[in-house]
C-alpha cells in the first residue's frame, strides 16, 4: 500500500494541541494571510500546505503530530 505525506498526522492531537494554545484554524489563516479552508485542509490529511504547517512548528506544535514532508525535517 502507497503511503502518503500527512497520512500520519494526528489531526486530534493537533486540534488539541491548537484549543490548548488558544490557537483557532481561522486565526492561524489569518496569522499567515491564508484562507482557512487550506488550513482546514492541511489539519485534515487532505493538503500538504506548507505555510501551514510551517507556522504550527514555529508555534510549538510537536512535530510527531503534523507527518511533515521529509523536505521540512531538519
């Protein structure tokens, strides 16, 4: 079976990780002038955005959560 980037991402840990830190979707949109759909999309396995998930590291997001694509690990 194909595996793909973001098939792992713990969309529960990371909503939980977001409500904890007073973060909403629309306000991370907003933070990096995005639309919150492509937000919505990355958080839920379906897009890959990088600016998104970007933003969720430089936030403290524990990347275990977010399956990022091998180009972004360092």
């Amino acid at each position: 079976m194909i595996r793909y980037v973001g098939d792992e991402r713990n969309t529960l840990q990371i909503k939980v990780w977001m409500l904890a830190n007073q973060i909403t979707a629309k306000r991370l949109a907003h933070i990096i002038n995005l639309d919150p759909v492509n937000v919505s999309l990355t958080l839920n396995k379906k897009r890959n955005n990088r600016r998104v998930l970007r933003k969720l590291v430089e936030l403290g997001c524990p990347v275990e959560y977010l399956d990022l694509p091998t180009d972004m690990l360092s």
